[in-house]
C-alpha cells in the first residue's frame, strides 16, 4: 500500500484555510497535516462544538482531502518553555498568553494541547504532531555550566507538565508525535531517549521524524529511524542544505535571517541536498511505517507556490513502499 502524501498546512496559515485545500488538492495531495493555528484549526472550538468540524470536514470533502494528523507545535512550544517573553506573546492565541505571566502562560498551554487531542479525536485523528517545549534549552552549549542536578530537574518539569496531558491522550485514544528539535527536551538521540525515559516510555508519547534537523546537527536521520522503531509516529518530509564549510558560516545561525545567504544553511526542494533520502526510506519501510509523509514546504529562496508540487512530485517518485514479499520470503516459496 503507497503511504499518503500529505501537505503541512503550517508555513500556509496567512491563507484561508479553504485557499489551501485549494491548492493542495489541484497538485495532487492526498491529504493535510492541518495547522492549528491562522484560521486553519481551533482547538478549544473543536473540542466541543460539533458544527465547527462539520464545516472542516465540508471543506475537505469538497477537494477530495483527507487529514492524517494535525500539528499544535506553536502552542505545545510553551507547555515547559523558560523563558516565557515576547517570542512567545507573538506566536500563540490570546487565549493562550492571556495576561503573560509565564506560569499561567505555560498552564493554559497545557489545557490547549489536552483540547488538540479531544479535537483530533473528534476528528477521527489518531496523531497530534509538536513541540513540548524545554525548560533546560537555556542552558545548551553555554557557559558557565551548569549542574547535573539542574539538568535532572529539568526532565522533571516536562514529566510533570505532560504525564498529565498525555493521560488526556490516553483517554481519548491519541498519540503525540514530538518533534526532535533544537530547542525542545528532546534534540538528538540521547536527549530523546531521556525524554521518553522521564515519561516512563509510555505508549502516547513518540516522535515526528523530520531530517532537517538531523542533518544540522551531524546526526545521521536513517539511523535516527532504526533506533526508534517503534516510537516514529508521523514523518515531515523536509530537506537541507548545508552551507557550510567556507570558513565563515557556522550552524548556529549567527543571529542571522531568515533568507539571509550567510545563515549556514538553506533548504532546497529537489531532495538533492545533505538528506540521504534513499537511505531514510528504506529504514521506514524496514520498521514497516505506514503514516503519512508530510511535506514541511520551508525554502526562503524559492516560491512555495513552485516548490510545494515540486515535492510532491519528488515525495512521489523517491518514497516507494517496501515490496509485497521480502527476499527471503520470495525464495522459501520455490
């Protein structure tokens, strides 16, 4: 069976959420990763209001669209945050930052991701893709350094904070993908595998595969799959580039933008960059991934309106299923 294609709805959300089933469908989608944020998806409606996901399923409906996950990265972001600032205020619902006192803050996050899993639910979703958030990132790469005891405390606070959340999960039948990310209590393999330690490796909390990142940190993505066999619950497909190497750009940005040609690295649309995509398909056919493959569509240099077919048509081309019978199998049949 040939894994669904789907389109993160994400780095779409100035656009009407019906533009984007729009265009997705006219390209060939066969689904979304639907963004909880812009006008895409409200969780605290969707928990509860029966007529408000009648209408996205409509939408859906109407381009022929299916949703195989939906993402709440921007608000999970805040759930074990340290600081809460103004990087916060101007990226989650008012709902959310409400009066901007941190602890308050990061408690009403709590309660909107446990509403993204009722809202998936109803949905008929089985994976919430995002961000936990750390309250330890602060103290990476920095000096001076500090305690173990500081550290410990750390994947504490994110067991306190989402052993509650994750038991909403449980209640309503859902999985959270987080996503391995610089900047979240889980970055690189040993850092994911204390997370999944502090939450006693409990069944609703894996992982959002995405290489991007993988790749800028030296760590090798298809390894990253073997590795976590059983916890890869969802993939975003995007690609990078590193643009490293002339003695100036180093990988960790330089307080650069965005689309700023010195940042050190840059994603490119036609796979050809430092992913070793071959090689990263083939793990997720040897630990039999069914999910959707998402494509995370983020190049600065290129429209996204030329871009997003583009990967489609690569996702298409590079992300074959594994055989219908192994070589083993299909010699023990002669």
């Amino acid at each position: 069976m040939t894994r669904p294609v789907t389109l993160f709805t994400g780095q779409w959300a100035d656009l009407p959420f019906e533009e984007v089933c729009r265009l997705a469908s006219g390209w060939g989608y066969d689904g979304l990763e639907i963004a909880c944020w812009g006008d895409h998806l409200d969780v605290d409606l969707g928990a509860v209001d029966d007529g408000y996901l009648a209408a996205k399923k409509e939408t859906l409906d109407k381009y022929g669209l299916k949703v195989f996950a939906i993402s709440n990265h921007l608000t999970g972001q805040a759930v074990c945050d340290d600081p809460i600032d103004h990087r916060h205020r101007d990226i989650l619902p008012a709902s959310v930052w409400g009066d901007g006192d941190p602890e308050g803050v990061r408690q009403r996050a709590a309660e909107a991701l446990k509403n993204t899993a009722r809202t998936a639910a109803r949905l008929g979703v089985d994976t919430v893709v995002g961000f936990t958030g750390s309250a330890i990132w602060k103290y990476v790469a920095m000096f001076p350094p500090v305690s173990q005891d500081v550290i410990d405390a750390g994947y504490q606070d994110f067991a306190d904070r989402w052993n509650p959340i994750l038991d909403v999960f449980d209640e309503v039948g859902v999985r959270f993908a987080h996503e391995v990310h610089p900047s979240e209590i889980a970055y690189d393999y040993w850092t994911t595998r204390r997370a999944l330690d502090a939450v006693g490796n409990r069944p609703a909390f894996g992982l959002n595969w995405d290489p991007s990142h993988f790749v800028w940190q030296d760590l090798d993505p298809a390894d990253f799959i073997l590795e976590f066999a059983d916890r890869i619950y969802h993939v975003d497909c995007k690609d990078v580039k590193l643009a490293v190497g002339n003695g100036r750009n180093g990988r960790l940005g330089s307080h650069l933008a965005w689309a700023d040609l010195r940042r050190g690295w840059d994603f490119v649309s036609t796979g050809h960059g430092d992913v070793p995509w071959e090689r990263c398909f083939r793990a997720l056919n040897s630990i039999g991934y069914q999910g959707p493959i998402s494509v995370e569509w983020e190049d600065a240099g290129m429209d996204r309106l030329v871009g997003a077919p583009e990967a489609l048509e690569f996702v298409r081309k590079l992300g074959f299923s594994a055989p219908a019978a192994t070589f083993d199998a299909a010699f023990s049949s002669r």
